[in-house]
C-alpha cells in the first residue's frame, strides 16, 4: 500500500508518538470493489476517486474524535486531487457511522469475505457534515 500511494498513509498519533489509528487509501475506480485482502493496489491511470481501503481506530483512541480526523484528511486528499468521489467497502458495523459523515450505501455485498458487507460512496458536496 504504501509503495502503491505513499501520500495516503496517514497515522493519527500524539505527541508521545503512540499511534490511535490510522487510513490507508489510493485513488481508484468508483463503480470497482476492491477485492477482500489484496496486497498491493494499482492506481489506475484514470482513478475517479479515492478509495479508503483500511480506516482503523485502536479500540482505547475510540470517541476521540480520530477517525473525524482521518476522514478529514481523506476528503482534502481526494479534493486535492480533483476527485469528486470517496469510496469503500464499510465491515463490522461500520457504515453507520460512515453514514453520519455522508457516505451513502450503494449496494450490500452479501459474500465479502464470507461477510455481509457495504460498499458506499460520498460526494464530495456532502462533505459539509464532517
């Protein structure tokens, strides 16, 4: 991942260093699912949006306001780069809150690693609520 798009590692961590989470995501296709545990992303040459491949918060850093911080970081990466768009695929539960900071569900994907799972996507014009 990090050899893929080095600019979209991004750590949340505090000045002792400890680290509270972190997102990796690339620029990519917004109708493609990214396949369930590929090693290293290619970036398409015509990338449309960006995609949060992994956003993870340590389970002591939660409702500290870290993964806000890196969905922030995330939306000014892809305006950045003129993408209109953020995708990805939300586990565990997580579309709720992914919902609350304006991505929407486009479809369930019933068999995702043996899961039932959200692939969701955000305008960029809804990116007022985070």
């Amino acid at each position: 991942m990090i050899r893929a798009y080095p600019v979209g590692c991004i750590v949340a961590e505090d000045s002792l260093n400890k680290i509270h989470g972190y997102l990796f995501m690339h620029p990519y296709l917004q109708n493609q699912i990214q396949e369930l545990n590929s090693l290293t992303p290619i970036v398409p040459e015509n990338a449309d949006c960006i995609y949060f491949h992994d956003l993870c918060v340590d389970r002591n850093s939660r409702g500290l306001g870290v993964a806000d911080l890196l969905v922030k970081e995330g939306v000014k990466l892809a305006m950045k780069n003129g993408l209109e768009k953020i995708t990805c695929v939300a586990v565990n539960g997580s579309h709720t809150y992914l919902e609350k900071k304006g991505f929407k569900i486009k479809k369930t994907l019933e068999n995702y690693g043996g899961k039932s799972v959200k692939f969701m996507e955000m305008n960029l014009e809804s990116s007022e609520k985070l």
